[in-house]
C-alpha cells in the first residue's frame, strides 16, 4: 500500500510554522476539514461554523418544501 501524498493534508495550530514531509514530499496544510460532518480546524472544531452550516441546510429544507408543499 502506499500513500498519494497529493491527496493528503494536516492540521496545525495557527502559529505552528512546521513543513511536514512524506516521501520527500511536503505535505499540503489545511486551514479545515470536514471530519462526520464536522469542521476541524488547528485548535480543534468549529462549532460555529457547524451550526451555521446547519441553519442554512435548514432553511433551505424549510424554502424547499414551502414552495413545493401542497399545503
């Protein structure tokens, strides 16, 4: 097995500056990842970022079936 290293990343805290090599190649930094459908960040998950992902899914919903209900 081995490993695309273009398809992989990492987190790290903001002020952490480390260049993180795989096979001699560097590893691409994220800012975020949706892990489960949570956002992780460097200093952990953002939960407002979540919940606000989630009232725009629900608003949405909530347009959706406003305009196609039959009620």
């Amino acid at each position: 097995m081995t490993l695309n290293v273009k398809k992989c990343g990492y987190l790290a805290p903001p002020k952490d500056d480390t260049v993180v090599c795989l096979r001699r190649e560097e590893v691409l930094r994220l800012d975020r990842y949706v892990y489960l459908g949570f956002p992780i960040t460097g200093i952990g998950i953002d939960f407002e970022g979540h919940l606000a992902s989630r009232l725009d899914r629900a608003l949405g919903r909530a347009t959706f079936l406003t305009l196609h209900s039959d009620r």
